[in-house]
C-alpha cells in the first residue's frame, strides 16, 4: 500500500465515523424532542406535607396508612407504624423522575402487569389522600424491570447471569395511557401490615427478681438477689434442690432486648386460656407482668403490664456533705425524669397482644427441674445389695508353696528317739583312688 492509498483510507475512515456520531446525536435529539417528559417527576408538584391516608391494594390485600394523632396501621387494630418508614416513602416518591416513557396499547399492559383489576396481572395500586380522604394521587406500580449481571452463568451462586437484579420499575400515573419507568424497584413496598409496625417495644433493665408461675404449678420458679450484681438465688428452696448457677444464667437478663414481630388481631385466637405468667422486679422500682399464651408456629402472643413505684423525693446518704446535695438532687431528678418518660411509653404496649419469637421468652419458660443441679442416678435395690454382698478385693500376696496331702506325708522314723537327735552324718567324699578291676 503507497502514501496516497493510506490517506485516502483514512480519510475514509474519518468521514464514516463522523456520519457515524451524527447519526447517533441525531437520534438522540430526535428522542429526546419526542420524550420532553424524561427527567421530571412522575407526580409533578407532590404535596407530601397533605398526604394523610395511604392505601396500598394488590389483588385481594389492601393496606391502610392513616395519620391521626400519629401515623396508625388500621389493619392492626390502629397499631402504630413506623414513622421514618412512611416519611422516606413519601420523600422517594416526590423525587422519582421518569427515565423512559411510552403510550402502550390495552393489550401490552398485562405484560408489563398493568392490568386493572385484581387478576394476576394487575398491579399494586397506591392512593394518596389527604386526612379527609380526598385524592390526591394514584400510582400503579407493574412489573420490575431487571439488569443482567456480569457474572457469566451457570455460577456457584446460581443463574442470577441470567435473571439479573431488579434496577427499577414500570408504573403508571393513575389511568394514564403513558407506562413510565423509573429507576427504583420500589421492593419494601407491599400490603403487609407488620412491615409498616412502629417496632419499638419495652425494655427490662435491672432485673432484682424474677418470678414464673406455670399452669402446674410444680413447674414454677422464682429467682431473686439483693444487688444488681449479686448471685441469683433460688426462693423456697426444698433441701433437696440445688440451683444450678449456669442454668440460671441464662434467665439472669430476661427481655433486655425483646422485639415482636407482628400485633395480634381481635379477630385472632388470642391462646391465653392456658397462659404462663412472669413476673418481673426491678432495682428502679418497676414491676413488668407478662402473660405467654400458647405457642403458634415458631411465635409466642404476649401481653405485657407495666407498674413503677417512683419516689418523689431523694433520702439523702448518711455522711453527705452539703457541697454534693446540689448535684445529686439534679442526677436525682433527671433520672426520674428518665424513669417517668419509660413508665409512659411502656404503659403504651398496654393495649395489644403481640407476637413474639420463641427465642425472645424461651428462657423463661424453663421449667423448675430445669434450672436445678441434676441428680446422680442411684443405683437399683438388687445392684445395691449385690455390691454389699461381694467380698472385698484383697492386696495380691506371694504365691504359698502347695501344702501335701497328708497321705503322702513320710511315716516318722521309729528308730529315731528326739527331734533333738544329730542329723546324719554326711556322706563321705568319694575316693581319689581308682576301683580294683
């Protein structure tokens, strides 16, 4: 190939990719001026600070949002729901923009399950009203659009190359005909009344005592200690009982971290017919009841009362210095400060029956017999006497020579007249001397 050949192909090579990326600008412009909606809002101007009723709907499932005094789920007896979680949805909801949007006939909805209705490709439906229930906004949420992953299939992990990870959505504003996607999945939002549930919940610290009583009543227990560190005993001991310390240990801090993981429904059996009941001191002076219902699956229902005795005033220390009373009155009044705001939240859980994992109040359902020093087994009446009856082992002596039947015993010489005769002469040596032949 000459120089003249070389420039002419690369010439060449300058144009097509020049007509190459005008093309694609072209393209883009022409999208872009057919699409003036991509990049704004999908609700436009959302009033959140109106938004007092949310109403979730998919198929048969309807969830509702309501805000009265608080934010309430009314699918769990006006239980209330978690404040940050409604807050961030509303926020999210505000800002999403439109990364694609097109008009779709009647017939391709159902394949982006847009359909309306109920049926199977219908979609979740979202209503926004204010507190008197007029509408503010509706938003139909379909199918979950996906981005294949890297990862080349089949992988240990299995065949996520292929399925890929869900990226976004596609929705619909309400009986608009555009399907608009957007670029969150939108997974935590479903018509499930727990996932919407104020978690929080009440907190045993400091625990003096702790009392069980079961149904049968052999099976209850109850442990105290005079200090916040002291040893646990076992109260009304028989003599016979021994508390086992590493046993007990394990009710040592009980409910110090409880949670629940769904509120129990008036239309629900409530199993408290049979309840186990735990009665729980505290060194600030708070009483907690807990009644344990029958065990549903891997969850236990729970009610709870809460009491406190505060004292009003602070009894000052036998050797106080008045330079200290002024700052223990202040730790003094800030801790029942503390301790008033508690009593006021918890006596709040008063009000429901919640379900709790198993985890959560197995140890304190242990039986007495289960916290005690076991028994060694004794053994039975006949291996007993059989043991006493068995001579004792002797030490190994030396081996004694055997004794001779006395018949085989010699006949005493008769020619022989004491015991004290001379022994026999010993016989004489034999002779040097050859023998005569």
């Amino acid at each position: 190939m000459n120089r003249k050949q070389l420039i002419t192909l690369l010439v060449l090579v300058v144009l097509l990719g020049g007509a190459g990326l005008l093309m694609v600008k072209k393209q883009k412009s022409s999208w872009e001026s057919t699409n003036p909606a991509i990049g704004k809002k999908i609700l436009g101007e959302f009033p959140v600070n109106d938004v007092g009723h949310i109403v979730i709907k998919q198929g048969t499932n309807e969830l509702n949002l309501a805000k009265k005094d608080i934010w309430r789920v009314r699918e769990r007896e006006n239980y209330p729901a978690n404040y940050s979680e409604i807050s961030d949805f509303l926020i999210k909801i505000r800002d999403l923009k439109i990364i694609q949007s097109e008009k779709v006939g009647p017939s391709q909805l159902s394949r982006l399950a847009l359909t309306a209705g109920s049926g199977t490709n219908s979609p979740m439906v979202v209503d926004f009203k204010d507190p008197n229930d007029k509408a503010i906004k509706s938003l139909w949420l379909g199918k979950k659009h996906t981005r294949k992953s890297n990862r080349p299939a089949p992988s240990p992990y299995g065949e996520m190359g292929d399925e890929g990870y869900p990226d976004g959505r596609y929705v619909k504003v309400g009986e608009s005909d555009n399907v608009i996607l957007i670029s969150d999945a939108l997974q935590n939002i479903e018509p499930k009344p727990e996932q919407w549930l104020n978690k929080d919940f009440f907190k045993v610290e400091k625990a003096r005592s702790i009392a069980v009583t079961f149904p049968n009543a052999t099976n209850s227990w109850k442990l105290t200690r005079e200090t916040e560190t002291g040893d646990w005993k076992l109260a009304d001991a028989k003599p016979t009982e021994q508390l086992d310390t590493s046993k007990a240990s394990g009710v040592a801090n009980p409910l110090s971290s409880p949670s629940f993981s769904d509120v129990q429904t008036t239309n629900a059996p409530a199993g408290m017919d049979k309840a186990t009941v735990a009665t729980i001191d505290t060194f600030d002076n708070f009483t907690y009841a807990l009644k344990v219902g029958q065990k549903t699956n891997d969850n236990y229902p729970l009610a709870i009362t809460v009491m406190a005795s505060l004292p009003k005033e602070r009894t000052p220390g036998k050797d106080e210095k008045a330079e200290d009373k002024d700052k223990l009155d202040k730790e003094f009044k800030e801790k029942q400060k503390r301790l008033e705001e508690k009593l006021a939240q918890e006596k709040s859980f008063e009000n429901w029956v919640y379900l709790v994992s198993s985890w959560t109040v197995d140890p304190l359902l242990k039986e007495r017999s289960q916290l005690l020093v076991e028994k060694k087994e004794e053994p039975k009446k006949d291996e007993k006497s059989a043991s006493t009856e068995a001579p004792a082992p002797q030490a190994k002596k030396e081996e004694a020579l055997p004794v001779p039947d006395p018949a085989e015993l010699p006949k005493p010489d008769t020619a022989k007249k004491s015991d004290d005769a001379a022994p026999p002469a010993p016989p004489a040596p034999p002779s040097d001397k050859p023998e005569p032949k």
